[in-house]
C-alpha cells in the first residue's frame, strides 16, 4: 500500500499552495481519506506508516512552523494533525486488543483422555507394576520412571500420590503385588462360572 496515500490528498495540495480549492471542503474529504483508510479492511502496518507518514508533513509543515499568527490555513493544519494523532491512538488500541492470546482457549484447557481411569489410583499403580513386572513393555527394558508418566497421561490420572501407592505395593508381605489384576481373572471367573450356570439352567 501506497504509505504517500494521505499526503497525495487534496489537503495536502491546498496547504502547499498547488489547490486554490476550499480549505473547509479539502479537510473535509482528508478526514473521510483517514477514516477510510483505518477502517477499509487495509493492514494495520500500514496504516499505521501512512498515518505516522502525514503526522510528520503536517506537523513540520512550514506552514505550520513559520506562520507567526493562526491563519485558516495554520488552523485546519493543526485540526488535521489533531485528527491524525486521534486515530492513531484508535488504531493502536485496536491492534493491541485483536492480538490473539499466546494460547488459545481449546489449548488452556486441559486436554480430556479419550479412555479415563475411573478405577483406584492404587489400582493403576499396580497394573503398571504388573506390566513391568512382566516385561511386555519394550521387551522388558521400559523402567517404572518410563511407563508410570506415560500410563497416567494415557488415562488422565495425577501423578502425585501414586509414587506413594507404589511404595506401599512394594511393602505388603505377600509375594504378589498384582492385586488388581488377581481381582479381575477374580471377577472373570465368577462371571464365567456364573454364565456356566445359566447355561445348564436352560438345558
């Protein structure tokens, strides 16, 4: 964009003494020139350079510098030079306030797991235990410090207390630290037994 755009006005040429045209009517149309130039969809780069651009013509306009008393000319100069400033002012705000956050909302919020953990944290403490015990991660060479994050991030669970959980896991007397899952093949049978049941009732 043209950043000479204002300075190309007919007000422009009237205050350089190239218009003979009527002061008020050249003003009148320089406005509408600036109000169309920050509100016409333009980049706000350049609006910002044209404005600052005709700020300084006008303000060190020799017109407006050596005149020794107001004159029409000298007063539609520092009307135009006020209006300049204004707008910019506008534009400034207006910039700062359609910045997009740093983040934006869907990424502020926490992010919901497809598959949530709705079990004990204790519980899933102990899968992981099981998994590990059982060396069907990575061949057996994923440590406890990788699958923990992992698994919790997976399900969405905190991890504050369950480095806790583990330590109580490893403390129990029993040889077996799998509880949870003895607790499901546990559920498992019962329901299988269960099914057998209903099974020899319809016979």
């Amino acid at each position: 964009m043209n950043h000479l755009i204002l300075a190309e006005t007919q007000f422009f040429a009237m205050i350089n003494g190239k218009d003979n045209g009527s002061t008020e009517t050249a003003y009148g149309g320089f406005v509408q020139e600036v109000i169309n130039l920050c509100y016409g969809g333009n980049d706000a780069k350049h609006i910002i350079v044209a404005l600052a651009f005709a700020e300084i013509e006008l303000q060190h306009h020799p017109q407006n510098l050596s005149a020794s008393e107001e004159n029409v000319v000298t007063v539609y100069i520092r009307k135009a030079l006020s209006f300049i400033r204004k707008m910019q002012k506008m534009v400034s705000a207006s910039a700062i306030t359609s910045v997009p956050p740093l983040t934006s909302t869907s990424e502020t919020k926490a992010t919901v797991p497809a598959l949530q953990w709705t079990g004990n944290a204790v519980e899933l403490v102990e899968l992981i235990y099981a998994l590990y015990a059982t060396g069907c991660i990575n061949g057996g060479k994923a440590s406890l410090k990788e699958l923990a994050p992992v698994l919790y991030s997976f399900f969405g669970v905190e991890s504050k207390d369950c480095y806790r959980f583990y330590t109580d896991i490893k403390r129990r007397k029993s040889d077996s630290r799998t509880y949870f899952l003895e607790k499901m093949q546990d559920k498992l049978n019962a329901k299988m037994r269960h099914d057998d049941e209903l099974e020899r009732m319809r016979r």
